[in-house]
C-alpha cells in the first residue's frame, strides 16, 4: 500500500473541520493519557479515538518517493485521516526544525496541501499546522510553516 494510492481531494471547508476534529482528538489522548509515554503508544490511543469519533484512521502508512520512474525512498507517516490529512507525532521537548523538515518533506513527496504536527510530551499539547508551497489557506489558530 502507498499512500499515493489512498490520498483524496478535499475542500478547504471539509479539511478545516476534519482538522478541528482531529486537534479535539489529540487533546482528548493527551487530557486521558497525559505526558511521558512513547509516540507509539498515543499513535494507537489517537487511531482509536478517531475510531470512536466515527472517523476512518490508519497508522504507519507509506509515502513513496519517486525519481525518475525509481523509488528513491519511503517513509512511513504516523496516522492518516479519513485519506486526506497526515498526522506526524512526537513525544519530545520541544518540537525543532528538524521535525518540521520531516513534515515538509511529506507534503512535498504526496502533494497534499497540509499536514499536523503534533507533541505528547509535555503537560500542554503542542501542535502546528504544515503547509505545502502554494497552499493559499492560512489560519491563526497555530504557527504555521510553509513548505
């Protein structure tokens, strides 16, 4: 499976609710579970409650990076949303450059026009929106970073 496979075409209006939706449910993961655990362990608790907000969730889904009809290379992202929105996540200090490079190569290598970035770790949530060069949409809700 390759996420290009999968990936749908959305509109602005049904993204900005899915994105709202799916900040509800990492607040709900991180108020239930708290900080400290490993990303994998919030990966299995946000799929579930995405599940049980009725939306359809994925972990560790591959993203396919061509070059010249050749797979250069694949990553896996950590969860997608209802096929259109990637959701990276991170159990660290703080979220760094690094970190939003990862996310900037995504939207890059599947043309989707943003994704989350979000981190477990500490007691308050941290979360950012990343967009892919050209993507139009801004929102004030978050910092955001164009790709």
């Amino acid at each position: 499976m390759n996420i290009m496979n999968i990936i749908k075409a959305v509109d602005a209006d049904s993204l900005a609710v899915l994105i709202r939706q799916v900040v509800g449910a990492c607040f709900e993961v991180s108020n239930v579970l708290g900080g400290g655990f490993l990303e994998k362990v919030y990966e299995r608790a946000l799929v579930e409650e995405l599940r049980i907000q009725g939306l359809q969730a994925t972990a560790q889904v591959p993203i396919v990076v061509p070059y010249k009809g050749i797979v250069a290379g694949e990553y896996y992202c950590d969860v997608l949303v209802e096929g259109v929105l990637i959701v990276e996540l991170k159990c660290c200090e703080r979220l760094t450059d690094e970190h939003i490079a990862q996310c900037i190569n995504y939207v890059q290598a599947t043309g989707i026009p943003l994704m989350l970035l979000v981190n477990f770790q500490n007691p308050r949530l941290e979360w950012r929106r990343i967009y892919r060069k050209g993507a139009t949409e801004v929102h004030e809700d978050a910092a955001i970073y164009n790709a």
